[in-house]
C-alpha cells in the first residue's frame, strides 16, 4: 500500500505519530480507482479512534505540508474535504474534485530529494 521510497523519505519518517495514523486511515479507504475521494472528517474518523478534532486537524495540515497527501476538493456546508494520496496518480472521480486526474503520481518520490519543509516540526 505505502511504497517504500514514500516510507523511508524524510518527509514520512519525521511525522508525529498522530500524523502516521491519519496516512494509514486515509489510505485505506483507497481503492485502486478513487484516489482524490478520500476524507476525513472526524465522523468517520471516530470509527478509526479519533476522538479530537484538533488533533484530527493537525494531522491533515501536516500531511498536507509535508506532501503525503493533498487537498482535491476544498469542504464547505454540507460537502466533505477530498484528499488523494501523492504517490498514486489522481483519478477522475465523477467531476466532483477541484483538481484535473493525472496519469501520473502528483508527487514523484524517487526523484523527490527534499525532506519536509526547513524548521518543520510536528504541530
């Protein structure tokens, strides 16, 4: 499911915990076809053991900052934030994203020689 190249780069290996187990809950609802259909919220997150919305936010603004995951469709009344995962490519999910598919993966891992943003510390 996570790559190797993705598991052993700076940018995952200096995750706070709680930003690891957001990766592993939003990846797993990946289904090899909806990529960018992925959320969050923490009605469903409890079910996964969240139980703090502030935690449940900064995991998501570290997953975003540190590129394992990014936003596809910006929430609003009554419409969930949509994610996808970066080392897959994004998919065409019934025109509901803010984001175009791609045929390839947004972030490319192997290539990627940056480890997360200077000073970044878990939140």
């Amino acid at each position: 499911m996570l790559p190797h190249n993705v598991l052993n780069h700076p940018a995952f290996v200096s995750l706070h915990s709680r930003a690891v187990k957001l990766l592993l809950d939003i990846a797993v609802q990946y289904n090899g076809r909806n990529n960018g259909d992925l959320c969050a919220p923490l009605s469903l997150m409890s079910l996964r053991g969240w139980n703090s919305s502030d935690q449940l936010h900064k995991a998501k603004k570290e997953l975003v900052r540190n590129e394992l995951i990014m936003v596809s469709r910006q929430g609003g009344i009554n419409k969930a934030t949509l994610f996808a995962v970066t080392w897959v490519p994004v998919d065409e999910c019934n025109s509901k994203l803010d984001i175009a598919a791609t045929k390839t993966a947004p972030v490319k891992w192997n290539d990627r020689s940056l480890g997360p943003p200077r000073g970044s510390k878990a939140p």
